[in-house]
C-alpha cells in the first residue's frame, strides 16, 4: 500500500472517518436547496449519478425519495457499505470515480460535491469529460471544484 498515493488516503481517511465526517457536516440537512433545485430539473424517474456519494446522505437518499433512479460511486469501501444500508433504493459503486465507467448519454444528472478536489488535477478533466459523455442531451451536472460552493 502507498500511502503517498492522494487517493489512497482519500480512500483510507474517508474509511476511517466516515461516521464522524456525517456527524460534523450535518449530513442530515446539507445541500438541501441544491439537491431541490436539480430534482426539479431531472425529469420524473429520471436517472442521477452521485460522483464521491460518501454515505449516501443526503443526496442519494434524497434523489432517490423524489422518485429518481439514482446510482452511487465512492472510492472508500466503508463509506459504500454505509450508502447501500441508508439508501437500500439506489444502487452503490465501490470504485475510483476516474476508473468507473458507464455507456453514452446513462443519466439526466451527474452529481459531484467535494469530490472532485480530492481527484490529482490531471485527472480531474479526463473525468469531466466522462461525465460530459454519460450525460443525456440536456442533461445536468451539479458539482463543485473548490472547497466552498
């Protein structure tokens, strides 16, 4: 194991933290507005991509109960574990965001939210570009690429 790979200890950090960081963040309430504003947008049964989905509160378990078809991808094993026990209605990835892959025009919406800060840089416009790809036509991606919204 190397410990100087970045998303080794992303994978490690968020494994051994992951009750914690729910705790901390108000995983509970967060992202409320945003999440509202993109299930508006999705269209009834729509299909939904949660890029770094953690435990899978709130967005997965939110998308999921307005009636989305939503899939869930995160690198740390636990944090999966913990999302397929919360959001039994979504489906949950255990993998690297940038080594996923999904076929052309997949989902109506990718969603990312501190995630993509913890992707090394040369490989975090490679995965937008997978993300442009999975998108159907008019579809939308919700994402932040800094550490405050």
């Amino acid at each position: 194991m190397d410990i100087e790979d970045p998303k080794e200890l992303v994978r490690r950090g968020y494994d051994a933290l992951s009750l914690r960081y729910d705790r901390t963040y108000g995983a509970e309430t967060k992202y409320g507005p945003w999440i509202r504003a993109l299930s508006g947008r999705v269209p009834a049964g729509g299909t939904v991509l949660d890029l770094g989905c953690g435990s899978g509160v709130p967005v997965a378990r939110d998308l999921a109960a307005a009636g989305h078809r939503v899939t869930g991808v995160d690198i740390s094993e636990v944090q999966i574990r913990r999302a397929r026990e919360r959001v039994p209605q979504a489906e949950f990835v255990h993998a690297d965001a940038t080594a996923v892959d999904f076929g052309p025009a997949s989902f109506d919406a990718v969603v990312s939210l501190y995630a993509l800060i913890h992707i090394p840089l040369d490989e975090q416009l490679p995965l937008l570009r997978k993300v442009a790809g999975w998108l159907r036509p008019g579809g939308w991606f919700l994402g932040t690429t800094g550490h405050r919204a």
